[in-house]
C-alpha cells in the first residue's frame, strides 16, 4: 500500500517530469532535464520555503525579547504566554522550519531514488502522453558522465555550494555576554559544523553517488543561496530589526 503510493504520488511524476524534458532539451541532455527538474521542485516549495527562512531570521531578532522573558521572575505559565504574544506580535512561527522539511524530505527522497537508480525510462512507468526519450545523452554538456559515480570535480563542487548555503543562512543574534550555558555552546557548536564539517559530510556523499544525485544536489544548494539572499534583502526584516 505504501510502496503504490509512493510510486502514484511521488516516483511516477519526476520520473515523467524528468521524460519530458530530456525529451525536449537539446540532445536529450540529462544533465541539463535533471537542472530543470529541480528548478522546477525548488519554484514548487519556493514560497513555503521563504517563510520559513523570514521565520528563522525574525527568530533571530527576537532572541534578545525571548532572553528578557526567560530571565524574568515570571511564573512558567506568564512566561509562556508572553513568548506566545511576542510570536503573534511579529507574525513568526518557530515550527515553520519543522514543517518544510517535513513537506520536502518525500520528495527529496523520490529525487534521489529516481537519479540513484540510474536515469532508465521504463514504458511501464511513464504516462500515455509521455514517450520514452529518443535520445537520452548521460554526457552532461558532452563530457561529464552523470550515470557514474566517484566523480571528484562535482563531489567537491557540492561541498563548496554546501559551505555557502550554510553560510548565508541566518546567524543567531547575541543576546549579551556569553554566559557558556550549555545551549550557547551547543548552538555555536551546530553552527560551526554545519558551517565547517557537514559540507565535507555532503561532498563524501556526492562522492560515492551518481554525477546525476551530485548535480541535483549543486543546483539545489545554488538556489537556495539564491533565495537566502533574498531573504536577507528584504526590506520587512529591516523594519523588524529597526522595531527590536
């Protein structure tokens, strides 16, 4: 039961998604069909996406108002109902970001099953109205071969758009002098690798995919930098700031 609809919700469409545009690039490109694909998943998610980044940015500056409240004489139950009043004053959620990976990781998933499988197109899995691919070229722009694995330059390539991600996303706001609680150590411990140590993690599994899974991985990250930074230039974030 879960197994058809996985394959009815999921596989089955970015397989025939997937079809469609080796079928119609230039050469049948893989390559350039699997960076339209997820162009296009990324557009589909782009604005659950960007609210959960302005989310975790307003957080940010709200954590000098949420350090008053925990700091205050205040009983537990006052305390939550303040922090609650300052979410609904500055329209944030802090479980926005739960609720996209939630939404993304089936379809994150799929992707993967779909690349790591090898790029074959199957009649049996593709709709009447979409034909099997006269042409399906494996040479990415005619010279990097994405159905095999161990391929260094992209490996790396994902480690580097993964550092950046991580980069421009978010920082956390200090609230004063460091107290060396443990949350504070845990939370510049996190940063600090997935700032440092994940892109190295990413660029290992990159490493041992298919150039398919590793250049969908790129051109995820890069848009994703993309959006960060739009994010970041937003004129309501400043607004929150200057009202913090």
């Amino acid at each position: 039961m879960i197994h058809q609809i996985w394959d009815i919700a999921l596989y089955k469409p970015l397989v025939n998604i997937l079809a469609f545009f080796v079928s119609i690039v230039p050469g049948g490109d893989v390559g350039i069909a699997v960076i339209i694909l997820t162009l296009l998943v990324k557009g589909a998610l782009f604005p659950l996406s960007q609210r959960s980044i302005e989310s975790q940015a307003k957080m940010n500056l709200l954590n000098p108002e949420l350090k008053k409240i925990k700091d205050s004489k205040l009983s537990k139950e006052e305390q939550a109902k303040q922090t609650f009043e300052l979410y609904k004053k500055y329209k944030t959620n802090p479980f926005s970001g739960c609720l996209l990976v939630l939404i993304q990781l089936p379809i994150i998933f799929a992707l993967y099953y779909v690349f790591s499988k090898g790029i074959k197109f199957d009649a049996g899995y593709l709709y009447s109205f979409i034909h099997v691919p006269e042409n399906i070229n494996m040479n990415f722009l005619g010279f990097l071969d994405l159905g095999a694995k161990n391929l260094l330059g992209l490996a790396i390539l994902t480690g580097v758009s993964q550092f950046f991600q991580a980069y421009f996303m978010p920082k956390p706001v200090a609230t004063g002098p460091s107290d060396g609680s443990f949350q504070e150590s845990f939370s510049k411990s996190m940063n600090m690798q997935m700032r440092y140590v994940f892109p190295f993690i990413v660029a290992f599994i990159a490493y041992s995919l298919s150039g398919a899974v590793a250049l969908y991985w790129i051109t995820s990250n890069i848009f994703a930098i993309g959006q960060q930074i739009y994010a970041n230039k937003k004129k309501s974030l400043v607004i929150i700031d200057k009202k913090i």
